[in-house]
C-alpha cells in the first residue's frame, strides 16, 4: 500500500551530473528506510545508498561514496540521489525502495527511472 515514483533520469556526458527524486505516497507511516538500487543490462540489481525515514542516517555502496548523495527532501515523503562524476559504468535503471521495520528485506519498488552516461 505504498507507492514509489521516480524521477530524474536522462542522458548525461561523462562526469556529469544527475539528481533523482523518488515520491513515496500512500500507507507510508510503515517505512523505516528508503533506498536506491540500479540494474544494468545484463546484470543483477545491486544497492546503491540507504536512508533512515528521519533522514540522519546513510549508507552507500563503497563504488558510489564520494559521488552520489542520498537525503530527505522538505516533505519528508521525497528522497533524492545527487549523483556526480557519472561514469558509463553508473548506466542502469535505477530504483527507489522502501522498507517497513518489521521486515529484513525491501517490501515496495518504484517503477525506474533510466540512467544513461555517455563514454
């Protein structure tokens, strides 16, 4: 009972920059943390940032740190993904998840937003 909508997805040159929105709406009383996942062709879905649903926690996978920034938008339903210093290999579908405290694994997925970087 939770929806996810991304945002922000495009084509971009080498070593630029892209910021991604995801709006959660509905039951979202039950998320305990949001979080963006990518998968590129050809390859499994793999996690990207973390963020707590107050917004003073983060965590990022060690190939992003450094370029992508995960945080809480004014509404507190916003979450979004600076992300800078794009490589080609950053190309993939991106997803925005929610989890619920009661659960171990990601429970709602946003439909995508594609991300292409340009060589």
């Amino acid at each position: 009972q939770v929806q996810l909508v991304e945002s922000g997805g495009g084509l971009v040159q080498y070593g630029g920059s892209l910021r991604l929105s995801c709006a959660a709406s509905g039951r979202t009383f039950s998320i305990d943390r949001m979080g963006w996942f990518r998968q590129a062709p050809g390859k499994e879905r793999e996690f990207v940032a973390a963020i707590n649903w107050s917004g003073d926690n983060t965590n990022y996978k060690d190939f992003v740190k450094g370029r992508f920034t995960i945080s809480r938008g004014n509404a507190k339903n916003t979450v979004y993904l600076q992300m800078n210093s794009l490589k080609p290999e950053d190309t993939a579908v991106y997803y925005c998840a929610a989890k619920k405290s009661t659960t171990a694994n990601y429970d709602y997925w946003g439909q995508g937003t594609q991300v292409t970087v340009s060589s």
